[in-house]
C-alpha cells in the first residue's frame, strides 16, 4: 500500500524567524517564477528564515545562499514547515 502523506501548507512570509520548511510551489508571476527557479526555489528545496519581523523583507537561506526577498513575492510560495 502506498505511502499518503498529509502537511499543512503556508506562504513563505508566515514563517517565523528561524524556522526551515520545504517548498512545495512558487506562484509568482511571468519573470520572476522563472527567477525564483533559478536561485534554487524549487519545489523540494529546503528554506531556512533568517530574518523575518513581520515587516519588510523576508531574509531566507535556500541552498546554501542567502537571499532577501519582498513580502509581496514571499506570500507566493507555497512551503511545508518541518517540524
């Protein structure tokens, strides 16, 4: 019998500070879906917030690099915290 698993899911920008999550999607619009992807925001990679107040920028570490992105892009993806 196969393997079901069930996650919660939220937006990158409700993760506290912290945390780690795996990405399960990344809804952003024209260009910077494709830019995401290439920073390593793929579905599966692992995040980690480095910085997130609620306010501002959400400052995250995806593969080994630090990235900081808006709020506005970091509601678009979609992840799974790890617990």
């Amino acid at each position: 019998m196969g393997e079901y698993r069930m996650f919660s899911s939220v937006t990158l920008d409700a993760l506290p500070t912290g945390s780690r999550a795996r990405i399960i999607n990344v809804a952003a619009p024209g260009r910077w879906s494709y830019r995401l992807l290439q920073m390593g925001f793929v579905p599966g990679s692992i995040v980690e917030v480095i910085v997130n107040n609620g306010a501002g920028p959400v400052v995250v570490r995806v593969m080994g690099v630090t990235v900081s992105l808006g709020r506005g892009i970091a509601r678009r993806i979609l992840v799974e915290p790890l617990r």
